[in-house]
C-alpha cells in the first residue's frame, strides 16, 4: 500500500503516468478516426453486399421495434406525467402534449433510441465479430483477400443509418401516445386542446432536428461496435470485455456528441 501511495505522490511518476494516458488517448482517437475514414470510403465501393444489409436491416429494426415500442409508451407517459404534476401548479395541463412533443422531437427520443439500439444491437454486434476475430476468422477473410471492413463494417453502418432514423420516428409517436395517455386519463385535460398545443408548439424543424442526430448516432454506434469487435483479443474474456467497453463508450460518445449537435442547432 505504501509503495502505490509513493508512486503517484511522487510529481515525476505522475507526470509520467499523466503523459502516459494523454499519448495512449491520442492515439486511440486517432486510431479509431482513421478505421472510421476507411469504413466511409469503403460506403462507396462495389461490391455492394444487399444480403448482408438487409439481414442486418431486419436485425436492427424489426427486432428492436418491440423494445422501442414498449420504452417510447412508457417514456412518453411518465414525462407526462412529471410535467403534468408541475404544469398543475399553474393551472396549465393542457401544454402537457406540447412540451412532451416538443422534448420527445429533440432530444428524448433520438437519445432513447441510440441507447437501446446501443445495449441492443450494438452489444450483439461487438460479440459476434469479437467472436470471429478471436476464433481466426476474420484472419481468414484476409487470407482470402475479403475485406473486412467491406464484408463486416459497411453493411452494418449502412443498415444503422437506415434504420435508426425510422425507429426515432416511431419512439416520437408511441410517446406522444404515452403522454396523451397520462394526460386524458390521469389529468383530465381535453383531448383537443392536448392535440392544439401539439401543433402549435412541435414544428417540422423540432422534428428535423431529433432526426439530423440519429444519422449520426447511427454511425457512432455502428463504428465503435464493429471497432472494438475487431481489436479484440483473448478467447471469451477478450470478447466480453470487448462487448462491456464497446457499449460503455459508445454511451459516453452519444453523450457528448449530443451535446456538440444541440449546441450548434440552438447557438447556429
């Protein structure tokens, strides 16, 4: 114990180690900059493997749409139902749809839905190329002269910003259901004037604007999973440990990145 005390309270280790970890970190964004430049070069080049992009296009949408169904209700209903407890103070349940909506369009529901997407899709994407790396066959693709990032990336990439848009869509309706829900039956509020504050407070560009950060989401989740997978090592250790950092990062990058996208669409 004394001797881990003494080798980060010395000044000249921890410089070390503070150095260490900015060089290791650098190198890691950079890494990862130049897999995700190849990965979108490679979007433009034959061949184009329809099979595999429409397998996963089944796989992250039509299986993911019971899960987002189910989460878009429930969110939809509980923020009501907290708005609702405060708009009560003031005697203005009726904006209940309109801020739902409104925050549903922007921000919830693009959230949500990477997120599941990420715990969902992103996770068994990792494992089942870690899979594949760990037990040699991604090796024997090169052998074979097939790419992987064509054969294993691109059609991955390609479905998630296909599908994700349209699976944010779908949360953004099912949870004005779930707020309009709590709003008729819990709150007694009018069902016309809960529609009314609907339109006039969410318009197009609110819409809009959720859906700008899913085609960018969609490539965050797709590349950071398919990455991770790819650099795994280790047998089934390895793979775990390459799905749990593959989902924890790509968490904190949606994060940030939608913070970056609504500050330049609020401030711009």
């Amino acid at each position: 114990m004394e001797s881990v005390i003494k080798k980060y309270v010395n000044p000249k280790t921890f410089i070390e180690y503070l150095g260490g970890s900015v060089v290791r970190t650098t190198e890691s964004f950079g890494s990862f900059a130049i897999f995700l430049a190849e990965s979108l070069k490679q979007v433009f080049k034959r061949p184009f493997r329809r099979q595999l992009f429409f397998q996963h296009l089944e796989f992250i949408g039509n299986q993911s749409l019971g899960i987002i169904l189910l989460t878009g209700f429930f969110t939809g209903a509980v923020f009501g139902l907290q708005l609702g407890g405060i708009f009560r103070i003031f005697q203005a349940e009726g904006m209940m749809g309109g801020a739902t909506g409104k925050a549903l369009a922007r921000e919830l529901a693009p959230l949500m839905t990477g997120f599941l997407l990420s715990g969902r899709a992103g996770s068994a994407m990792t494992a089942e190329i870690a899979t594949m790396k760990v037990n040699e066959q991604v090796d024997a693709m090169e052998a074979m002269a097939v790419d992987p990032i064509s054969y294993l990336v691109v059609p991955r990439i390609l479905a998630f910003t296909a599908m994700l848009p349209f699976l944010c869509s779908v949360f953004i309706f099912i949870g004005v259901l779930g707020a309009f829900f709590s709003g008729v039956f819990i709150f007694d509020v009018d069902q016309g004037i809960f529609v009314e504050k609907i339109v006039w407070l969410v318009q197009p560009r609110d819409i809009i604007a959720g859906l700008e950060k899913t085609f960018v989401f969609a490539i965050i989740i797709a590349s950071i999973s398919c990455r991770y997978g790819l650099e795994a090592s280790g047998g089934a250790k390895g793979v775990g440990v390459a799905t749990t950092m593959s989902v924890v990062v790509t968490l904190l990058s949606l994060l940030g990145t939608d913070f970056i996208i609504t500050y330049f669409q609020i401030v711009w």
